[in-house]
C-alpha cells in the first residue's frame, strides 16, 4: 500500500509540472520548445498537446498531426503512448515520420507539429522541413539544449524555449531516481602510451598550423571551400585524422576490457546497459562477458537488436552493450546500472545516457561507472560531460 502511494505521489507531481510545461507552449502562442531530463514524460506532454489541437479543429479524415522522431522505435513507442493514456482515437489523424524521410515533404500544412529529440532533427538538411511546409503549432522537445551555437541558435528562432526543467531538478523532485556517478581512471599499457604520444603530437602539430584558438572552425570552412588550396586541404585532412587516431585509443584502451569484465562478474545480481564509444568495441566488450551480454548497435540487423533487447527484457541477459543506439529512442525500465566505456564532450549525450537509468524505482539508487583514460584528452571530455551533474565521485 505505501509502494502505492508513493507512486501516487510522484504521478501526481509529473502531473503537475507536465501541466506547467503545457501551460507555458499555450501562452507562448503554441509555438515552443521543452528541454527535461530523460524520465519527466515529455511523450505524455506531445500526447496532451496533440489532443488539444485535434479537438480545436474536428476535420475528419484528415491527418492534421505531425510527430517527428529521429527513429523507427520511437514511431512504434509513440503509437503506444496514445493507447497508454486513452487517446489512440487521435492516430487516425496523426502521422508519424522519421526526420530522415520528413525532410522531402513539401507543401503539406499540419494544425500540429511535434518534434522529438529536436537536437537530432537541426541539420541543415533536415531543417528543410520547417522552410517547405506550413504548420500552426510547433512543439519541440528535448533533454538539454544544443551545444552547437548553430544549432542552439537555430532552435530558438523555430521554437524558443518555454519550459526547462534539469535532470538534478526531476530527481529533486522524486520524479526519476537519485543517481551517482562514479569517474574511475584507467591506464594505457605502455604500447598505447608511446602511440598516444605520437598522434597527440601530431593533433598539436595541425592545431597550431590552423590556428591555435580556431583550428576545428578553419578546419570546417576549409573542408567546406571548393577554392581552398591544397596545402590547407591537407591541412584540415590531417588534423581531423589526427582527432580520430587520438580517440580510436582511447576507445579501445586494453585496460577497459579488464576493468570491464571485473564491473560485470562482481554485478552479476544487477540490470547493466554498457556505452562505448564504437560498434567494434561494443562488439569486444560483449564478447569479453558473453553469455551474460548481446550487443545492441547499428552494426546489428533489425532482428539482432530486437532479440537481444527482448532478452534483457526478459531476463535471459543481464548486460545490455551499444554504441549510441540506445542515447535515446527506449525505455528501459528495468535497468538499475551503468557502465560508460567510451566518451566525447558533450553534456547532452552524457544526460541522455544517464537518463536510460533514472525511472523512478523504489528506494533504489541508479549507479552510473564511467571509465576513462587519466591525463588524456578523454578525461577533459570527461570533466566537461559532467559539468552540470550532480553526485559525480572522481575515484
């Protein structure tokens, strides 16, 4: 009866803030975006809003809503998501598109849009969308802001924000779990050292030959003028080379293996997603724990990530690996560890990893284990993920 009630409690607080969220897009002119950490309920909130504008206008046989995902899981989750809250009346006049198909449409006119991970969905490319077709509502939604200044800027000018509410401010609240996350160094055996040393001196070489303050923006518009000579062409080649070797070590760092496979045996009780930072990597660390793992990437098949999802659902594993696959998209509700094996520097991807973690679960802690290369630049993109976390223990 407590568990009850205490479920209750934290419904009813979701509740209110989501009508906050609402209440906020309504006086913005229904035109804005809400950025909350993953585990608030942002689909629940795109349900209500397209609700509300399909009772405004009752065209019949009209498909008057958009919803725009970044993936196909996310079509199949949204559909549930109308039938969870007792709306799946609304999908015959709702479509569901990936941005990469949604981009081609010209001249259709919604009374709604929706657009999920909208950080996904800013591209130059994609952004074709919102110049092509006409719209007369527009929610956005998203874990943290942009880090790119285009991209931020970009979204304030399609849908400047009108509700935010910080993944430390939902756990506050009770509304996901409390977390904490454990920074625990790794040394590179000493092959990798002297190989590191090389390509970290040639990443400093190239760096200062663009610039030493604008190197990765002269880098971007050499690769992008067609007239740049062929000495800065190669330049720019062998600076963005250079950031890829430096990276690929550390990702595939030998002493992560081992720390790894020792995370695992001790936590066999646990329900552990894994990230690395590359499909052949993700590919080793499943091996190096198998039976107990499956890998679930864009290497895999269709059918391949859907049994090892369904496995770890059903119990018959207990370690889930990816690359980025699982960032965002799905829920994994059960899930009560993590363990990050590979790193870049933005805040965004590293809440949305957290966030695979922090459903609201009963008197449970989520543990989050990063594993990272001391005194190299992962450790620097390590500091700067995390910045804006709370519970962050430096071991």
């Amino acid at each position: 009866m407590e568990k009850i009630l205490k479920m209750k409690s934290v419904n009813k607080i979701k509740d209110r803030e989501q009508r906050k969220a609402l209440n906020a897009w309504a006086k913005a002119g229904l035109c804005g975006s809400v950025i909350a950490g993953t585990g608030f309920g942002k689909s629940r909130i795109a349900v209500l809003a397209i609700d509300h504008i399909l009772k405004q206008n009752s065209r019949s046989n009209k498909k008057s809503a958009l919803i725009l995902v970044p993936t196909v899981q996310l079509q199949d989750q949204f559909r549930e998501e109308f039938s969870k809250w007792n709306l799946a009346n609304c999908l015959d006049r709702v479509e569901i598109l990936c941005y990469q198909s949604a981009y081609k449409l010209i001249g259709h006119h919604y009374d709604i849009v929706v657009c999920d991970e909208i950080h996904l969905g800013l591209s130059p490319e994609y952004c074709k969308f919102f110049k092509n077709n006409i719209y007369d509502s527009l929610l956005c939604m998203t874990a943290t802001l942009p880090e790119e200044e285009e991209y931020k800027n970009l979204l304030m000018k399609i849908a400047p924000v009108i509700y935010k509410i910080s993944l430390d401010e939902c756990v506050s609240l009770g509304i996901v779990a409390p977390y904490v996350i454990e920074c625990v160094p790794i040394k590179l055996t000493s092959i990798e050292q002297i190989d590191y040393k090389y390509v970290n001196n040639n990443f400093i070489k190239w760096k200062y030959a663009l610039g030493q303050f604008d190197a990765f923006d002269n880098a971007r518009l050499i690769m992008a003028n067609t007239d740049a000579s062929a000495q800065d062409k190669q330049a720019a080649i062998l600076f963005y080379k250079a950031i890829r070797d430096r990276k690929s070590i550390v990702d595939f760092a030998a002493n992560k293996v081992i720390k790894f496979q020792k995370l695992v045996k001790t936590n066999l009780d646990k329900k552990i997603l894994v990230f690395s930072g590359a499909n052949d990597f993700t590919d080793k660390l499943c091996k190096a724990v198998f039976p107990f793992a499956r890998a679930y990437h864009s290497g895999k098949t269709k059918k391949q990530k859907e049994t090892a999802l369904q496995k770890f659902r059903d119990n018959d594993i207990n370690v889930l690996c990816s690359t980025k696959a699982l960032n965002q998209g799905l829920d994994i509700p059960d899930a009560n560890m993590g363990i990050i094996c590979g790193l870049t520097s933005k805040s965004l991807s590293m809440i949305q990893r957290v966030g695979r973690l922090l459903r609201f679960q009963e008197d449970k802690i989520g543990k989050i284990i990063i594993l990272y290369v001391k005194d190299s630049q992962e450790e620097k993109w390590l500091k700067q993920s995390v910045k804006d976390l709370n519970n962050v223990i430096w071991k």
